[in-house]
C-alpha cells in the first residue's frame, strides 16, 4: 500500500508539471486514500511533498485547491495521531 501511495504520488506530480490539473489531482486524492489506510511517515512526507507543489496552483482549479486541503487534513489528523500516542 505504501509504495502504491508513493507511485500516485510520483504520478500526480508528473501531471502537475504537465498541466493536467485534473488528472494530477484525481491522482492526489488516490494517494491520499492510499495513504490514510498505512501507518507510513514515508507516505505522508511524499503527499507533504506533493501539498508543496501544488500550493502554487490552488487558485488554478477547484480540484487542485480540494486536493490541497484533504492533504492538509490528512497530515493534521496523522499528527495529531502520533501526538496522542507519544504521550
């Protein structure tokens, strides 16, 4: 599961820097799906990776800023996860 993430990701990027910002963000939220069901810091570095890249173009399309945001929620929520473990 975790390098199924890691190819979405690695795909989704791709389609970012070919600017099909639908296609790339379809792939983002397979990732990000992928990656809330592992327990990987690998995969959320990956998707925070990605979240870097695609900050620039969240006014660019509705799905680009949806994508954004679920990695946001994502990486909040693992966290916070890991903040209530560690204590």
């Amino acid at each position: 599961m975790r390098s199924r993430c890691f190819v979405q990701t690695d795909l989704a990027t791709a389609h970012l820097v070919s600017r099909d910002l639908e296609r790339a963000a379809s792939l983002g939220r397979d990732a990000v799906r992928t990656a809330g069901q592992v327990s990987s810091t690998r995969a959320l570095d990956r998707l925070r990776t990605l979240q870097r890249q695609v900050r620039p173009l969240r006014s660019s399309s509705p799905d680009v800023r949806e994508l954004d945001d679920r990695i946001t929620d994502l990486t909040r929520t693992s966290t916070r996860r890991d903040e209530d473990i560690a204590t």
